[in-house]
C-alpha cells in the first residue's frame, strides 16, 4: 500500500517541522514555498495539503491552489495551521 502523500505549503518553522514528523511517521511529504506554480504542483500531488502560512497570506494560496475565491470549493480539504490575525 503506498504512503500517504502530504503536501505542506509554507517553509518555515512549522511546515519544516511538520514536514520532519510527517517524514519520520512513514508519510510522503513535498513542502513549498509561495511561488504559485510549486503551490500547484504540490497541491495536485498531495492527497492532503496543509498550509503553515502567515493569516494575510492564506487567501493568495488559497488561490493559487485553483480557487476562484477565497471559501471557494476547490474539490479537497484545506488544513490551515496558523494564528488568526484581526487588526
């Protein structure tokens, strides 16, 4: 049976560590940056995507995983990890 294959958009502190743990529990991991295409690739190999990015940065990604709009139902479930930000 082959591994779950986990898609982490967002390199910093918590994608990396995730990304570690994930890898460490048997999981294939592919993790990204923000540029849009890796953002797309990654997403459309991974039959999960977590996103470890900042609040103001959520709805560009959001899009750049093929949503027309921020809520917009893009086919698969989004994990956002990050602290909600509210002036």
């Amino acid at each position: 049976m082959a591994a779950t294959k986990i898609a982490i958009i967002g390199n910093g502190n918590v994608g990396s560590a995730l990304e570690k743990g994930a890898k460490n529990a048997g999981y294939e991991v592919r993790t990204t940056g923000a540029d849009p295409k890796d953002v797309r690739t990654a997403s459309a190999w991974g039959d999960f995507i977590i996103l470890t990015i900042p609040a103001s940065a959520r709805q560009d990604a959001i899009k750049n995983l093929g949503a027309t709009r921020y809520g917009a139902d893009i086919g698969f479930k989004v994990v956002w990890l990050g602290k909600e930000v509210r002036p």
